[in-house]
C-alpha cells in the first residue's frame, strides 16, 4: 500500500462544476486491474484513469481507463482530461498509450488549471450493426415512436472503439423527456459492454452548436454521461454517411450534458474526401477543481 496522488478535472467545460468529471491517478504503478476497478468503483466517476510509466520513449504516458463497472480500451473525455494535465507543466503534441493503441494529442495552457487539447481518432469510425427495431429503442428510453427520427439520419451500432447505438431524435422536447428504461436495456442494446444509446438531435439549446446530444450506459455504470467523446467518435461516421457534408474539413460543436445541469461542449473536426473520412480530431476544454492522496 501507498499513498497515490490523484487529481480531479471537469473536462469540455471551461468552467468548473460543469462538463464530465474525471480522476487521474498520477501513479498507477504497481496496482493490478482488480485495485484498479475498485479504485474507480470507490470515486464513482464516469471514468478514472491510471497514469503508468510509458513503454517506449516515443510516449508521454501510459493510460488505463475504468468506469465504476468495466475497464475501456479508449475514451473520449480521459483522453482529453489527461491531456490537459500533462499540458499544464509542459504543453504541445505528444502521444499517450491507452489499450486502443497510440493517440496523437495537442494541449495548450489557458489559465491556472485550464487547458485545451485535441487528440486524433485512434481509429476512424465504421458502422459495426444494426440497431434494435425502433419500438424496442423507444421503450428503452421511455420515448414514443414519433420522437424518433432526424433528418436523413439512420439508427444504427457504430464504432471507432466503442460501439454506440446512433439514435436520432426530434428535437429538444423529445430528448429531454428521455430516461434509461432498463426493463427494456438488453433487448435494445445487449448485455455487458452493450451498444449504449447515444442520443441526437439537429435543435440545439445554444446558437453555433451543430447538434445537441444525451447518453445513457447503465449496465457500465453510468447512468448518464456529460460528455461522450468516444460516441461523438463514433457518431462522426454517421455524420459524414448522413449529414450532407461536402468534402473538405469541418469543425462541429456538439454540446450534451445540459439536462444534467452539467453542460458539456465537444469539438469535433473531420476531413472528408470522396465522401468518406479520411481523419478526424476530438477537442475541448478541462479545468482542475480537486486534488488529493489515495491509499492503495
């Protein structure tokens, strides 16, 4: 046992007490999955990351993620968090390890315990299933059929290394009414890691916002999450399919969060060629509001 520094920051939020909270556990070494788990189980945040000793010179750190209930190869607002934090003392690009893989991050200084970072999609977005029929979806987020639907948007299971199920949706009154009807979970979205809803809608609560969003993971702990940027990840091929974008490169605000009272902005760029993605990038801001000792 030893006392292990951590810090807590609010990420895609330049202000505290909003966004999607995350702890860093500056030193994981020496704890094993099971401490891990137990350790992100004990702070009951969305996601906890475990900072490790990097395997190679060509990475700044090494990265474990869990949610109270499962580890994750990958995610968005970890990434983006640690990030941050590793920019507050040294700024600029380098590459962090999480079990995706390598991920090439960019982080910038913007105050005292603020920053912004980028990093790029470890892999790009593919549509990995169908979705469940429409009914099943809707009784799983105590909606109706006739709040479902966007646009030329489809209902569908896409990954770039976590599967969400793309569910669009009417606008802010119908998103809003959205809640996790767990009798109905399994049969929407299957059992352990299962293909969790990620909620749009083109209706956004503030102007310059391309889409406003929700998302829901009760079987991984998370009953709803600020701010997904792995789904946003994710959503970014159904953007390009389905969102009538020319080729070239755009930059897209996605906010989520706010029926939470933790409003979350996420910045997403893709570059199209021949309509297909041939990059993309996830941004956004983080800001420390905690720190501390934990006994493990």
């Amino acid at each position: 046992m030893k006392t292990r520094p951590y810090t807590v920051l609010d990420v895609f939020t330049s202000r505290r007490f909003a966004g999607n909270p995350l702890a860093v556990v500056r030193d994981g070494e020496g704890l094993d999955t099971e401490a891990m788990q137990t350790i992100a189980r004990e702070f009951n945040l969305p996601e906890t990351v475990f900072l490790l000793p990097p395997e190679s010179d060509k990475h700044r750190a090494r990265l474990r993620i869990f949610t109270p209930k499962a580890e994750l190869p990958f995610a968005g607002h970890p990434t983006v968090g640690t990030a941050v934090w590793l920019g507050l003392d040294a700024p600029g690009a380098f590459v962090l390890k999480e079990e995706i893989g390598e991920v090439s991050c960019r982080s910038e200084k913007r105050g005292d315990g603020h920053g912004f970072a980028t990093f790029d999609l470890p892999k790009l977005p593919r549509r990995v299933a169908d979705a469940a029929e429409a009914e099943i979806i809707a009784h799983s987020l105590s909606l109706t059929l006739d709040d479902l639907g966007c646009d030329d948007f489809a209902p569908g299971v896409w990954s770039a290394g976590n599967a969400f199920t793309m569910v669009p949706v009417r606008g802010l009154d119908a998103i809003a009414r959205a809640n996790a009807n767990t009798a109905h979970w399994e049969a929407a979205y299957g059992l352990g890691k299962a293909a969790s809803p990620f909620l749009f809608c083109r209706e956004t609560a503030e102007t310059g916002h391309a889409f406003h969003a929700r998302m829901f993971a009760p079987t991984m702990g998370i009953i709803e999450d600020p701010a997904t940027g792995s789904a946003l990840a994710a959503f970014a091929g159904l953007i390009a399919q389905s969102g009538g974008l020319s080729d070239g490169t755009h930059e897209l605000a996605v906010e989520q969060g706010y029926e939470m009272g933790r409003p979350s902005i996420m910045h997403l760029t893709l570059t199209l060629k021949a309509g297909a993605i041939t990059r993309a990038s996830i941004g956004g801001d983080a800001v420390v509001v905690a720190r501390g000792e934990i006994v493990a």
